[in-house]
C-alpha cells in the first residue's frame, strides 16, 4: 500500500481506478484514471495547438497552408503491462482524438538513453562507460544503467545502451515528507487525531515538505504553519538534516536495495570500486543529502554529476518517439467495450473542457470586476483623481460592487450574468466617473500619438545618422567617454524635469549604452562607473514610473540591485511598483530591507501603512471568503 494514499482529499476506488470529485460545477462527478489523464493530456494539447497557430503561417485566415500533423510521444514508467498502455492511449484519444498511430509510449531509460547520448557523443572519456542514472520524483524512482557504445564505422553515430532497469512505484522523496508528518503529529499534536487528507493534515504535509527542501541546504531548518489546532495560530516544525536520515532509513534502505538490483540485473559486481564509470542523478529526491550519500555508498562513486535535467525526460521522449520507424498506421481496435470505453471518455473531455472554459471566462468577468473596483479606488490620487465624484457618491458604489463579487449570487451567477453584470457595472462607471475617464483616454491617445510621433522620429534619425553616436565603438579614453554620458544624463534630467518623461528614459538608454564602452578601467574607474549606471537605472525606473508602465521600471529597479543590493531607492522604488501591480508580499519584503538600511527615512512608514491596510483588506476578504466555502 502506498503511504501516499493516505492524503489523497479525494475518495479513491482503488478496484475500479476512479476518483470521486464531490463539488465539480455544483455536482459530484466520479472519474475514472484514464479521464483524470485524458484531462491533463488535454490541456497540454491545447497549449500546443494554440503555440502553433500563433507561431506557423498556417495561423493566417488567408493561408491555404495545412496545418501541421503531430505525433505526440508519453515518457512512461518501464514495465508496464498492456491494460495500462491501453488506459494511457485512451486517455490520449480522449485528451483530443488522438489516434493510437499518432502516439508512442516510451520507457522512461530509453528517454534518459536518448539524451545522455546525444550530449556526451563526442566526449572520448564517456565512450564505453558504464553509467547509473538514479531518478527520485516525488512519488517513484526509476534506477537506469546505461552505456554509451562508440559505432566504429565512418559516418556512423554513437549509441546508448540500456543495460538495465529498476523502478519502484511506492519510494520517491514524498515519503520523506510523510515521515516528517507523523513525526510531527506524534511529538507536536499526539492527541489531535488529525487525518492526513483533512485540510489541517495536508497543511501540515506542506509545511513539511517546505521543511524537507530546507533541510535539504541546511543541518537544521524551521518553517512556520498555521491552523492547525485552532484557527488565526501558529506553529514552528524544527528538525535537523540527521533527524530527518534517521525517519527515513527504510526509504534510504530501499532506494539502495533498488540501485544494487538494477545494478545486478546488468551484469555489474556491486563490491567493484571502478565498475560505474559515471553516475548522474536528477529529481527532487536526488537534492537531500541523505539519498545522496546512499548513492555514493551503493555505486562506491563519489561525484555525482547533475548534467541530466528535469526536462531530459520528455525531450528524450520527443527524440525516441520522433525517430520511431515502427508503422502503427493500420492499428485498428476491434475490442467494442473499448471502443465504447474511448467515445464515452472524449465525449466527456470534450463537454467538461467546453465547462472548463465558460468557468474561466466568468473567473475573468470576476478579475475584471474586481480589478475596476481597485482602480477606481486608487485613482483618487492619481493625476485626474480631482475629476472623479465626491467619495459619499463613489464609494457606497464601489462598496455595493465590491460586496457583490464576494456575494453567493456572484458564485451562483451564469456565464451571461456574469457579462451582464460587468456591462452595468461599467456603464455606471461612465456614468459617475465620466470626467475621469475621459481624461484618462484623452491622455492614453495623446502617450499613443506621442509614441509613433518619437518612433517616426527615431527612424528617420536612424536614416540620416551619421553614426557617430548610435553606432560609436571607438576605444575612446576614459574621460572623454564619461563626458558623452554625463552630457546625456545631464540631458535627460532636464527631459524629466520638463515632463518629456519618455524623451527623458530614451537618454537615459542612451547614456547606459555608452557606460557599456569603456575599457581597461582601474578598480576605482570601474566602481565610479558602476555609480553612474545606477543612478541611471533609478531616473529611467522614476521616468518609466510617470509613464505608468511599471513592467520597464522594474526592470530597470532590478537592474540597479543587481548593481548594488542595498540601495535604499531602488529597493523603495521596486517596493513602490510592486504595490502598484499588487503584488504585496513582494512589496513588504522590499520595504523590510529598506527600513533596516534607512531607519529614519520618512517616505518608507508612508508606504507600509498603505501596504498593512491593504493586507488588512485582503484579510478580510479570504476570511469572509473562506466562511463561504468551509461555513
């Protein structure tokens, strides 16, 4: 039995391999593993359909080009018996009528053999040796030896064997997790009979595993969980590296009984120091040390290599499944339950992805409301906030929108009341707000009208530039390519200062450019340039800032920190812009690092408070939202 089970919040059939789903669109809805997998399948084939037609011509209305015809290749666990290779392929005609003849099954080493040898091919010391690619996810591990074969004929490639395989379906770094968790509930709460899928246990399971990954780097770590006896309290899991090797000695046991299996089905003396050549491990598993130092141990190597990624798997897949000559093509299934089996599921993907997509276009109606209530709110500040209606007429408004969203009507509330609740909404907006808004448009006309009035501009510059600004390369002195970018800088400033704010950021570009073109500068050379660049970095993120387009002054902030971690501006200034985007924890760690390094700088308590009453608020609304949903 898996230990995994335990924590599963769904009731799980295990005989009939279905999962019931008690609240799917106000129904309980029971799925079977083949419709769980044809859904996930689904998504990715419609991400990819969409890639495409964004990227290849076929996408334009105008082209008779056809579009491209997909083969889709499913990295698998090796061994698997052909029921369940006829459940995945089911799955895969319900995720989009994909045809068995469209679709490859590849085992998990021969992906992991694919890659390993088209990276190390040319690598004389890798030629002939024997390697261990030990893979630990979150609920398996797959155990591979592999050899990479040098073809001794001209012209032709190198190939990787696969020596051997060991796979257990119940041992992946999970379990770390799950030990951690009874550890826990026995020493911290032996009294609570807390069950491992109630929202208190699984929360309890995370705060574990957030430990796990800490104690991963560190001999001892500590996390934080709340509610887990009683609500709004807080409690501290503290463990060490050793304690967590201890928990875990049957899984550390297991894993080296796996690998000295895999490593005896390919012909290798597990006492020989030198059998492996290489051992190269990858998966979340594979980054606790305990499990890496039983790798060392069991393989008697010591350097474990990192070269094989998270990502090889499916790239392998793609590789294996791409040059597969196997002629599939007249595969034809005669079995009618399975039949029956295949139509009944695509049927079903396709009515619950036509669902899935109306319940997103109402979760954006909803963001869409929800982002106006905020706007408005805001933009009393704002630069034509002196045209919105006195607060005693906007915010009992906003207020009877905001209630609305967070209202059991709103929850209850088709696809078309959503979008008729979005039109009123915005009509009375226009109506009460209507000075406002047409200010705010005239101006976005009037940035828009600017910003092709400076591109033309820039092209034609561009045409009759003589190139010695634009394109200077020459290995001028020091002084005299520092005085090309104060003359830029100071021009800029005075841009800022007229209110040209993009004339401004695009001098600013420019004097950066030319910080790019000294060369051979001392340390101290090297260090006043690096003060000039970030000055220059934190006028372009103020410029981009009044031109309210806050994804360029972030990257100019970031920038500037990358330059010096601690400037109190920047860090200010990054704060300021992530409160704008809401993206408030962000926001908050920035401005505890700037209140630490400017205790008395008066601009960051002014922007905290906003950012606590915004917390508040937040609060407020996941508490009542959260009485919603759980009573």
């Amino acid at each position: 039995e898996d230990p995994l089970d335990a924590f599963c919040p769904f009731d799980v059939q295990k005989e009939t391999g279905s999962v019931e789903i008690a609240d799917y669109n106000g129904k309980t809805q029971r799925l079977e593993a083949p419709a769980l997998l044809g859904m996930v399948l689904g998504k990715l084939g419609r991400s990819i359909d969409a890639t495409v037609s964004r990227l290849t011509p076929h996408s334009s209305s105008t082209s008779t080009t056809e579009p491209p015809k997909f083969r889709y290749a499913l990295a698998v666990p090796p061994g698997l018996s052909s029921p369940v290779k006829d459940a995945v392929l089911d799955a895969a005609y319900a995720a989009g009528g994909w045809e068995e003849a469209d679709v490859d099954l590849v085992d998990v080493p021969d992906c992991l053999a694919a890659v390993y040898g088209r990276k190390f091919a040319t690598e004389p010391e890798r030629q002939n040796k024997i390697v261990l690619v030990v893979d630990m996810g979150h609920a398996t591990t797959c155990v591979s030896v592999l050899r990479l074969q040098t073809n001794e004929e001209e012209g032709k490639e190198s190939k990787t064997e696969v020596l051997a395989c060991a796979h257990d379906t119940s041992l992946g770094a999970g379990m770390v997790d799950v030990r951690l968790w009874h550890h826990f509930t026995n020493t911290l709460f032996p009294n609570s009979n807390l069950a491992p899928n109630s929202k208190k246990g699984l929360r309890l399971l995370q705060g574990c595993r957030k430990l796990k990954h800490v104690l991963s780097m560190l001999p001892t770590g500590s996390v934080t969980v709340e509610n887990i006896v009683k609500d709004d309290t807080e409690t501290k899991l503290t463990a060490s590296a050793d304690l967590m090797t201890t928990l875990c000695e049957v899984e550390l046991t297991s894993l080296r009984s796996l690998i000295e299996r895999a490593m005896k089905e390919a012909q290798i003396d597990t006492k020989d120091d030198s059998a492996i050549g290489f051992v190269e491990v990858l998966g979340g598993g594979c980054r606790i040390p305990s499990v890496q130092e039983t790798i060392r141990m069991t393989s008697h190597h010591q350097v474990l290599s990192h070269s094989l990624d998270d990502t090889c798997i499916s790239l392998g897949a793609a590789m294996v499944g791409g040059s597969s000559n196997n002629d599939r093509t007249s595969t034809v299934i005669e079995d009618p339950a399975r039949l029956e089996r295949r139509n009944r599921l695509r049927a079903a993907e396709i009515e619950m992805a036509n669902l899935d997509d109306a319940m997103a276009k109402r979760s954006e109606a909803r963001n869409q409301l929800e982002a106006h209530v905020l706007e408005l709110r805001s933009a009393r500040h704002s630069k034509h906030g002196s045209l919105l209606p006195d607060d005693s007429i906007l915010d009992p408004f906003l207020t009877e929108v905001d209630d609305w969203i967070f209202s059991d009507e709103c929850d209850q509330a088709t696809l078309a009341e959503m979008d008729a609740k979005v039109k009123d909404v915005m009509e009375r907006s226009n109506e009460l707000c209507r000075g406002y808004l047409e200010a705010v448009q005239a101006e976005a006309r009037q940035t828009e009208k600017e910003m092709e009035e400076e591109a033309a501009k820039a092209a034609a510059e561009r045409q009759n530039d003589d190139g010695e600004e634009d394109h200077d390369n020459r290995r001028l002195p020091k002084k005299r390519r520092m005085e090309i970018v104060m003359k830029n800088k100071a021009e800029a400033n005075e841009l800022f200062q007229d209110g040209n704010y993009r004339h401004a950021a695009a001098r600013y570009a420019k004097a950066l450019s030319h910080c790019s073109k000294f060369y051979d500068l001392s340390p101290d050379d090297d260090a006043e340039v690096k003060a000039v660049q970030l000055t220059l970095h934190l006028n372009m993120a103020l410029a981009y800032t009044k031109l309210e387009q806050p994804d360029h002054a972030l990257r100019c902030c970031n920038d500037a920190l990358a330059i010096d971690e601690n400037s109190v501006k920047a860090l200010f200034r990054r704060a300021t812009i992530y409160f704008s985007k809401k993206w408030y924890d962000q926001a908050a760690q920035d401005l505890k690092k700037a209140a630490k390094l400017a205790p008395d700088d008066k601009a960051i308590p002014k922007l905290q408070a906003k950012l606590d009453r915004q917390f508040k608020i937040q609060k407020a609304k996941d508490k009542k939202l959260a009485q919603k949903m759980f009573g």
